[in-house]
C-alpha cells in the first residue's frame, strides 16, 4: 500500500472509530418532498407505479397511524422526533443498463466495496449483466437497497431455475401481485402498531422471497441495507413465504453513515411457513450507533414477525444486534400449525450512549407446539439494555412447551442490564420454563487472559464471544465470523 | 536469569511485601516456601502484574527487561508464565480456541509464524497425551466443570505448549492426588533446559521430591528470612516454620 493511502487509513481509522461503515456516498440523488401528508403516500405510489389497492392499502395504513400514538413503554429515552422533518423518499438517479462496470456510477461500486461485498459480486450488485458466477461454490444471493430503493438482486436465473421469487418487493407487487395482495400485511397488519402503520404507509423497498413447494433454496439469500442521504428514513418492508415443505435461510445486514442527527428506520418484516416448511432469518444489525458521546445514530424501530401456519412448520430467528442508537424490536412468531416450532437467538450490544428494548413474543396456538428462547444482553459504557418478552400460551395449546434463558453481562458500573418477561399460560398441559442470569466481566478472567499474552481487548473480545456463543453458532458461517469481530469492534474502549 | 531487588508492594494500602531480594539464574529451579499470608501469592501476581498490586519500591528483572514497566500480556510475550493456584473459568470460550489464542498471541510478538487450527490441533493432543489429559478437554470451556486436579492439569498444558522462559508455580500441588502430582511434575521438568528457569511456591516438600529445585528460599512476613540448597525442604518439613522465626 502506498505510504499515503495507509496515512489517510490510519487517520481515518482514528478519526472515526470503531465505526467502519459510516463513510457517506456522494451520488445523485432523487427525493420526494420533506414531510409526511396524504400526497407523499400517493408520491411514493405513483413513483412505484403501483396498482389501486395498494395505493388504497397505503392510504388506509396512513389513516390509521394519524390516529395512533408513539409507544411509550419501551425502557428507551429519546427526545420527541419531528416526522414531518424527514424525507421519506430518496433513490439514487438510475442511469439505464450499465454493460460493464466501467460504466456503472463509482460512487455505488465504492460503496459496495467499502461494505466488503467481494469484487465479483460487486459486478453483480451494480446490475452488470453477464457477471453471474458459474458455481464450484455456492455463493449468496444478493439484493441491495440503497436509501430507498432496490438498486440489485444477484443469482436470480439460477433461483429462478428452482422457481424461487428473489426480488425487490416493488418488483413483486408488479410481477407477482396476487402473492404479494394475498400475503402483505397478514402476518403484520396495517394497524399493528404506530411504527409498522407508518411503514405500511411509506415503505419504499424490501426483499420479496418466495420459496415452493418441496424446494429447498439452494443458497443464502441476504439482503444488504444502506440508510445513506442525510435526513431521510428508511422503511423497508420485506415478506417471505415458504411453501409446504419448503426450507430457506435468508439473512440481513444493515450499514448507514455516521451524522449527528438521528435517523429513522422502521421496517415490517413478515414470514409465512406452510406445512414442514422452515424459514431461517439472521439479522446482524450494525446501523451507526450514535458517537461516544450519543450524538446522533439510527433509531431502529422494527416490526418483525412470522406466522407458522403449517402443521410442523419452523421459524427460527437469530439476530446480533450492535449498531443504532436505538432499538425497539421483538422478533416473534405466531405458532399456529400443530407441532410448530420458534425460536428467538439473540446478541443486544449497547454501548456507551445506545439504548435497546428487545426480545421476542411466542404466541402458542396449535397443539405441542415448542418455542426456545436466547437472549445475550451486553451492557457497556452508559448503555442500556433491556430484554421484553411475552409468551402467551392459548388454552389450546395442549402440550405447548417453551424455554427462556435470558443472560446479562455487565461491563464497566454505568451501564444497565433488564429483564421483563411476560408469561401468560392458559392452558394445564403447557410447561414454561425461564432461565436468568446477570454477570460481569470479572477482573480475574481479564488477568488470568492477559498473563496468556491477550490484550486487554482480545481478553474482553474472547470472554464476550464465549458468553454469546449459543447464538454465535446459529449463525451461518459467513456470518458467525462476522458477527464475532463486530462484537468486540462494538466494545473496543469499553475495558480499562 | 530473574533479578529482584529490594522488591516492596501493597494492597489497598496494606503492605504485604517488604523488601525481596532474590535471584534465580537461567536454567535453575527455585522454590519458595512459607506460611499463609507471607507474601508467596503476592510475590508471584506483581511479577505477573495483576491490577491492585502495588509496587511502592525494588526492582524485578528478567533478562535484563524490566518487568515492572511492562503490561501484563507483554511480561507473558517476555516470557513470564503464571501458573494459578485457582484457575478461572471462561464459560462459553473453547479451551481449544483459548489454547491458540494465547500461543498466537505469543507467537507473533516474538516474530513467529501463527499456528492454524490443525497445526495447533496436532501439537496440542501431543502434549495433553504426555500430561495423560482426556481429549475431550479441549472441547470444554476454559477450565469450566473440570476438578481441581484438571484446572491444575490445564496449567500445566498451557505453560507446555508456551513454552515461557520463566514459569512461576503458585501452588500447582494444592488438590493434586500424587498421580496428578507426578504428571504436573513431569511437565516441568520436560522444560528443564539451559533456557527455562522457574519459582516453584508450595506449602509442602512433596512437591519438591518430584521437582528438585536448585534453591529453596523461605517467604515470611515479605522477606526471605532463610535460603539454602534442596535438604532445607526438608528440614522445614521436620520443624516447621516457627522454628525459622525462632532462628
């Protein structure tokens, strides 16, 4: 590397922290007018080229979030948010069909690169045609949303092959309108709640993933999000639905720049499994956290459920969650079908300023239905941290079982660590079982770690690694790797 | 060679060692015995650098590097080895992944090449067979559920594959039956050498039949009151250490 580059490296490592991805992309951008009004659902429509009923759809979902009020009881503070002071549509100006990666804008490719999406899949990322890679390793597939937009999915032709959907929800509604009308707000309707009654309004893009009978999706699909133009929120919307019999694993990745205004972000995701089918969804969310000081940072509020309505059918969630200010999130599933099965895995950072209120509701339905629950939360600097969650067991569910370990780890004395779990059991055969512990990062593990030869930051690396591990490992590879160097990026300074 | 010189320290503000003087050339075993409370335990944290162990006065080198000024993981890069007398447990971190840490950790400040998983693999089920160590330990948590005679065991492997230029041994006997006693004995004196010197700290002679160390000094009330060859293990063994205070 020449010695200039590695100064400005060295001065950016510094300059900006722990924080890799919050570099900002100068493209040319197209945004909708500041503010939120009944004419900027139908601007988003309009741009969308969307049918009627989902125009209606988004007018309705509008309605409803006039008249709902901000939840107040997550154990998060921030101060009130300004919703008419944000822009709610912005897309990077498309300049048609780019043949080569010569003539694809640098600025997107640059972006890609510095997210760390491998240079041939970058082609791909960035639309160039011809660039598929023809597999002695299956690599994932890709869709990138960009602000919001949709700017490129990968391996479709070969997903395709299987008759796998993989495409931008703008997409689906326009290929596929009759699964999107049939699915789209039946896991998670309209008037959930305030934060997904605005995403209903003005969600922009997503993932649309649909999986067939009996086909098990011969790769990872994943989904990359990048929040990048200053004052604008992001709210994408993504739905999967496995057939009977069908099995997918789908993981996400979100990145944004660091400012010192807040941003929005608030997502509906919906999941939909048929008899047997299985759906894996990982998170590892990175959104820029605030600074040392909690200026700035991604307010994350997000909707996320999925319905098991077949018999035996499984949903699993895993998530590591590092980044945003703060996060509002309960990732939960509606066991309906017979013998159904859900699980919750999950990593919360917080660190210095962040704030995170998450966990996961089990809602038992059908018979012997099971449901497990991890939760790892990790409290450093002034952070907070809580773990809610709510397993409701129906008086139907005869033989329903479900198992909570809720873990807290405690470093340095200003962070907090909380534990709220609901449990409502109405039915005599059903047991629920709750584990929770709350520990610290003793000063004779730090010790006994450095006399081996670690760093003090490898050492705390090491022990928090070790505490989440029951999560980490159900990660997929790629991801699990990934995951283990945010987390100790995540709490570098936190020690000492 | 491991030079200290006049060597005080406190904690919290109580002062535990006054004044150690002691040298241990390379190549040769030193033990050091004493009742509870003398500053054996002490001695061996502020040669390793634990937090909270204060150093108010003396030196300590090792090979001519102050040690004194060093962090605790560049005092083991050094190589200074700290055998615990309780050895802490990592719940969730693979003794296997803990293991390579540590060596790569060492490796690289030396200007080694790294070992990856297989080469590490290799090394280390050669090492555990020679400490008669069930394979499976290196799967487990770092110490976590192993007895008392394992967590010893697992020092000993440890200091085995690192190697140190200077091990200090704070009471490894302490709940060892003496099979596992002669199998941690073993393992020292495998690194007996012309480049390894250690400080072997033991309340009991035992120890010292199976590693015969060069000398034997006595740790009360933060000094050495008494030093001599390896029949002074046994004569305090005999007559107790009230009879050294007597002296």
């Amino acid at each position: 590397m020449p010695a200039v580059t590695e100064t400005i490296d060295a001065v950016q490592s510094v300059t900006e922290g722990a924080y890799k991805y919050g570099f900002e992309t100068d493209i040319e951008m197209e945004f909708a007018p500041k503010g939120l009004n009944e004419d900027i659902v139908r601007f988003i429509s309009a741009k969308k080229n969307e049918p009627q009923w989902l125009l209606d759809w988004r007018l309705k979902a509008y309605a409803m979030w006039l008249k709902m009020e901000e939840p107040r009881w997550p154990a998060v503070k921030y101060p009130p948010i300004d919703y008419q002071d944000s822009y709610y549509y912005a897309a990077p100006v498309k300049k048609a069909g780019p043949k080569s990666l010569d003539e694809v804008d640098p600025e997107l490719l640059k972006t890609y690169a510095k997210l760390g999406i491998p240079l041939k899949e970058q082609a791909l990322l960035a639309g160039v045609e011809g660039a598929e890679l023809d597999g002695e390793r299956l690599p994932v597939a890709v869709d990138a949303v960009f602000d919001s937009v949709s700017v490129a999915t990968t391996f479709r032709a070969r997903l395709e092959k299987e008759g796998i959907i993989f495409c931008s929800i703008s997409e689906a509604v326009q290929k596929h309108p009759e699964l999107v009308r049939q699915y789209l707000g039946s896991v998670v309707p309209q008037g959930d709640n305030f934060f997904a009654a605005l995403n209903s309004a003005v969600f922009t893009d997503g993932s649309f993933v649909y999986i067939p009978k009996g086909v098990r999706c011969p790769m990872e699909l994943s989904t990359y999000f990048r929040i990048n133009a200053k004052s604008t929120g992001q709210f994408e919307r993504t739905l999967i639905i496995a057939e009977a019999g069908s099995h997918v694993s789908y993981l996400e990745g979100c990145t944004a720049p660091m400012r010192d205004e807040n941003q929005l972000h608030a997502a509906v995701v919906e999941l939909v499994a048929m008899d047997d089918a299985t759906i894996k969804y990982s998170t590892v969310q990175n959104w820029y956290p605030g600074d040392a000081e909690g200026k700035g940072g991604i307010y994350n509020f997000v909707t996320k459920r999925g319905a098991c309505r077949g018999a035996r059918s499984k949903i699993s969630w895993t998530q590591v969650e590092t980044g945003s200010a703060i996060t509002w999130k309960y990732p939960s599933c509606i066991l309906q079908g017979d013998d159904s099965v859900g699980e919750f895995y999950s990593v919360a950072i917080t660190n210095n300023y962040q704030q995170a209120d998450t966990g996961t509701k089990m809602f038992h339905i059908g018979k012997n239905t099971k449901s497990t629950i991890v939760s790892k939360g990790i409290s450093a600097g002034r952070g907070q941290n809580t773990y809610r969650g709510l397993v409701k067991i129906s008086p139907k569910a005869s033989g329903a079982r479900n198992f909570t370990q809720c873990d807290s780890l405690l470093i340095g004395d200003q962070c907090g660590a909380h534990t709220v779990p609901y449990i409502e059991n109405r039915c005599i055969s059903a047991k629920v079982e709750h584990e929770a512990t709350t520990s610290r990062i003793a000063e004779d593990q730090l010790f006994y770690c450095r006399q081996r030869g670690l760093s003090q930051e490898d050492a705390v690396g090491l022990i928090v690694n070790g505490f989440c591990r029951e999560v980490l490992k159900e990660l997929p590879m790629e991801f699990a790797v990934e995951a283990q160097k945010l987390l100790q990026i995540s709490l570098e300074g936190s020690v000492g | 060679m491991l030079k200290i010189e006049g060597l005080t320290a406190e904690i919290d503000g109580k002062q535990i060692l006054n004044g150690i003087d002691l040298e241990i050339p390379t190549g040769e075993i030193h033990a050091i015995m004493g009742p509870n409370g003398g500053g054996k335990s002490t001695l061996s944290y502020v040669l390793a650098g634990r937090d909270g162990y204060e150093v108010t006065g003396g030196t300590a080198t090792f090979n001519g590097i102050d040690l004194l000024a060093l962090e605790p993981e560049e005092r083991a890069a050094a190589g200074v080895f700290l055998a615990f007398q309780y050895p802490v447990e990592l719940p969730g971190v693979g003794n296997a992944n803990f293991l390579r840490t540590a060596l790569n950790a060492i490796r690289r400040t030396k200007g080694e090449p790294e070992l990856d998983a297989m080469q590490f693999l290799k090394l280390a089920r050669q090492r555990m067979k020679e400490l008669s160590m069930p394979e499976d330990m290196l799967k487990r948590g770092v110490n976590v559920g192993f007895s008392g005679g394992e967590k010893k065991r697992n020092e000993v492997l440890q200091m085995a594959l690192l190697k140190p230029g200077l091990a200090i041994l704070d009471e490894t006997d302490s709940g060892l039956d003496i099979d596992a006693l002669k199998i941690a004995a073993d393992g020292v004196n495998a690194l007996r050498g012309p480049d390894f010197s250690a400080l072997v700290i033991t309340h009991y002679q035992r120890l010292l039949n199976y590693i015969v160390p060069d000398r034997v000094h006595v740790l009360m009330g933060g000094r050495i009151v008494q030093s001599g060859g390896p029949e002074l293990a046994k004569q305090l063994e005999e007559s107790g250490y009230t009879a050294v205070q007597a002296a």
